[in-house]
C-alpha cells in the first residue's frame, strides 16, 4: 500500500469525533440503566417468582455488569477512551510534525 504524501489531519473533525463518542456513550449509558429498571419491574412485579423470574433476574445481574452509574461505567468509559485516543493522535501528529518541518 503506497503512503499518501498529502496526509491531512483536521484537529476539530478529531475533536468532534471524541465529544461525539462521550455524549452517545453516557446517553446509552442511561439507556442502559432505564431498561435495568424496566427489567428489575418486570422480575418484581409480573413475574415474582418462578424459572423465568429467575432468568429474568440472571439476566439483568449480567447486564448491570455494564452499567456503573450516572457518568460512569463501561459504556462511559469506552467513549471516554475514544475521546482521548482522539486527542492522543492528533497531539503525536503535531508532535511528529516538528521532525518534518
């Protein structure tokens, strides 16, 4: 594969791109924990007891395990880390810069 000379980096696309990734994972973070409610509803109310109540219930433990709170857990955390991977490379682009120019 040739290399492309022409390597255009645009910083605020990058950015956009990082806040992007922040804002939808929070938003299906509380998603996340909305359908958690629903499923502890569900197990509480129309199904108290019974096989089905206890999928039900084994099934919501194995979702929480993505849900950490408000601001938090591994969704959150997810497109935290693209956020910053975003930074990341567009801060060692401008560092390599210095060696080309």
């Amino acid at each position: 594969m040739a290399e492309d000379a022409n390597l255009v980096v645009v910083d605020d696309y990058l950015t956009n791109v990082g806040n992007t990734c922040t804002t939808y994972s929070v938003q299906l973070n509380d998603l996340l924990n909305k359908y958690l409610k629903e499923l502890d509803n569900i197990a509480n109310d129309a199904l108290p007891s019974g096989k089905l109540h206890d999928a039900i219930v084994a099934f919501r433990d194995a979702v929480s395990s993505l849900y950490g709170g408000k601001g938090t857990g591994k969704l959150t955390e997810m497109g935290k880390s693209l956020d910053h991977s975003c930074r990341d490379f567009i801060g060692t682009v401008d560092n390599d810069d210095k060696f080309i120019y």
